[in-house]
C-alpha cells in the first residue's frame, strides 16, 4: 500500500494517544489520575444545551451556510468588537469545525511549498504538522523558563528570511500558560508591519486568564496589523463545549473568503446545531464562564503548592490556561526498576505504567525537558496524583 508523502511527514497526535492510554486502563478498572485532558471538565452550561435541544425540536438540523450562519458570525463581530476591539464584518468571518479546524484553514490557506512559518517553542503539538501538510517548513524559535516562555524581538528579528510567510503567536499559550501583555506584542508587531508576515493569533483560551491580567489581541494594535493577522477563537474552552466542534477566524476578507473555499471541499458548514449552542454560548450569561474559571485558579495554586514540594520538578506559574509544564531534566538518566528515564516521552511511559498518572512528555510541544500536566480534573485527583509522583521520583536512583 503507498500512503501520500504528507502523511508520512506528519507525527500522530501524544496528547491524543496519553489521553486513549489513560482511557482505556480507567475501562480495566485501574485508578488512573489522568493529567492529560487539554478539555475543561465542567458540563456545558444548561442554557447552551437548552439551545441545541430547541434547534433539534425545531428541524434546524439541514446544511447551513459553509461560513457559518449569518446570526452567528454577527454574535461573533459582537464578541469581537466588546471583548478584543476587532471591526469585523460578518464577511471577515468563518466558523469551523473547532478553532484547530480554522488554524488549519488559515495556514493551508497562506503557505505554499517552500514557505517558511516562525513557530515559537514549546508549541502546540499540531501546528508544526499541519504547516508540513500546507509544504512549508516550521522555524522554530525555542524559549525556556527563564524568558517566561516568550520570544524577544531579536529572536523574532533573527529568524525571519526571504522565505518566511506566516508567524503563529499562541497567547495564553497551551502547554505553557504563558500571557503576553500589550507592551511585549507592540514590538512584535513593528516587526510583523515592516515585514509584511502574516500572523494567525491563536487566542482560544483568552478567557481562562488569572490575576486581573487583561487579554490583548494582536490585531487589535493598529490597521496595518489588523490586516496581516488572522484572529482565531472558538467556545470549547471558555464555555466547557469541545465536543461541540466550534471554533472561528477573523481577518482580512480575501484571506477569510479563501478559506471559506478550502473548507466548502473538505468539512462544509459546521453542525447547525452546534452553531445554535455556539450563538448562545456568546449572547448567553457568562456567569458559568467566571465560575469555571475561578475554579481553575484555584486549582493552579493548589497543584504549585504541591509542586513545590518536589524538589526535582520545577514550574514557573502558569498566567493563562489550564496547564503546568514542569521541566523534568533532573530526572533524566535516573532509573526506576531497571528502567532508564531517557526524555520526557520515556518518563511518561514510566509514571503511567507504575503510578498510573497520565501526563503528556514535552516532547510532543518541542521542549523534552518537561511534561505537561492539564489541571482540569478535581483538586482530589491533583492532590492524590502528585503525591504518587512525589512518592515515584523519591524511589528514583
């Protein structure tokens, strides 16, 4: 059988692969604290479900629009013009299936073969595969704890050649939690200007934000960057809807309409009735939002609580998102049971298979000296798994 080169270009998903792991030993019955969930585990809120109910009760269940509906991409340049400063009209918009659905639009859009894409490190695990899928090759700029995990100009500066087309800013970022204020992004975006590069700013979870720190989009700083920039959100974190499969885009009409056409050839338009849970997710209370939140705050204090506790595991706090990624370097070329700790990938082999916690190896994100752990599970599982992870690195030799 011959498979297309692409695909074999590509690494499957460990995220994916941990969370199947994990899942598959809690069908055996095996108590598994699973730190590897990148969803929420809160419900969706009642009146989001209330909504989808009534489209179904109503027959709203035919093709729709391959954008998105018209009420819906108006709820979303609502959202856009309160929450991030955005003009979009509902002709700058498109809803796909999830916010990783409109990235992948965006940058099979944008790039051809040859392109080069600025990737900071650690990353996203898929957005160096799908810009292998477009042809074009990912320039990775790698940061670490001591940066906060953020690019400086000149890292940016350096990396740019004649070839660069597109820079991904993740921000919060999954898997480091890390937030860039308004005053780190204007002199990215002088750069990004006087360039020309286009920039897809992944802003999917800027509500799950901690310490009164304000979200700022990047295409909120200026015209010229507006029209460069590709603003790409969606409801799965904020609103607890992953299954739901809705995410969205906002840019410049050309680049929109664009990948309007790629994904009228691959998905069509996203569920409709989706897009009704979606429309009420945005003009609903955001009250079960707030609450959700909170709650993830304080979780985060009580995971670096115990964190601290390991010596050999450091943490810088995360400011965004739902993740701690723990640089494990210390451990590495230690042994458990005869079992050598190489990278992150065989840690985390190791920590399933003997304590039965899941966490995903940093590998996966470009940075194999951590792992990530997602604090969206009880305070009860976080307290019970890092104490079997305290207890495992102290029979380390």
């Amino acid at each position: 059988m011959s498979i297309a080169k692409r695909i074999s270009l590509i690494e499957t998903s460990l995220t994916l692969a941990i969370s199947a792991q994990a899942k598959a030993m809690k069908g055996q019955g095996i108590n598994v604290i699973d730190f590897g969930a990148g969803e929420p585990d809160f419900d969706t809120p009642a009146y989001i479900k209330e909504a989808a109910e009534k489209a179904i009760e109503e027959g709203f269940t035919k093709y729709t629009p391959v954008s998105g509906t018209r009420e819906l991409k108006e709820a979303i340049a609502e959202k856009f013009k309160n929450d991030n400063h955005l003009n979009y009209s509902p002709e700058e918009i498109l809803v796909s299936c999830g916010a990783k659905h409109s990235i992948y639009n965006a940058i099979v859009s944008l790039c051809d073969e040859g392109d080069e894409v600025i990737l900071p490190s650690p990353y996203w695990l898929s957005y160096p595969e799908m810009i292998k899928i477009a042809g074009a090759s990912p320039v990775i700029i790698e940061t670490d704890q001591e940066n906060g995990f953020k690019i400086t100009p000149e890292q940016l500066k350096r990396a740019i050649t004649p070839k660069t087309k597109l820079f991904i800013l993740n921000s919060p970022s999954n898997p480091t939690g890390a937030v860039y204020g308004k005053e780190e992004l204007l002199p990215i975006r002088e750069i990004l200007v006087k360039t020309g590069i286009y920039c897809i700013s992944d802003e999917i979870y800027e509500k799950i934000i901690y310490n009164g720190q304000k979200h700022t989009s990047l295409a909120s700083l200026g015209q010229e960057i507006n029209k460069l920039t590709i603003t790409v959100n969606g409801v799965s974190k904020s609103y607890a809807m992953t299954g739901w499969r809705i995410g969205y885009a906002g840019g410049a009409e050309e680049i929109i309409q664009a990948m309007d056409t790629l994904q009228s050839h691959s998905t069509s338009n996203p569920a409709s009735i989706s897009q009704k849970a979606a429309l009420a997710a945005l003009k609903g209370p955001q009250k079960e939002t707030e609450k959700m939140v909170a709650e993830f705050a304080r979780r985060r204090d009580f995971i670096m609580e115990k964190l601290d506790s390991i010596k050999q595991i450091s943490c810088l706090k995360p400011r965004g998102a739902f993740y701690l990624f723990a640089n494990i370097s210390k451990l590495k070329g230690k042994s458990f049971r005869g079992k050598i700790i190489t990278d992150s990938v065989s840690l985390a082999a190791i920590l399933l298979a003997e304590t039965r916690v899941a966490a995903v190896p940093g590998k996966a994100f470009g940075a194999d000296n951590y792992l990530r752990f997602s604090y969206a599970t009880s305070l009860d599982n976080i307290e019970e798994g890092l104490k079997r992870i305290k207890q495992f690195i102290e029979q380390i030799i």
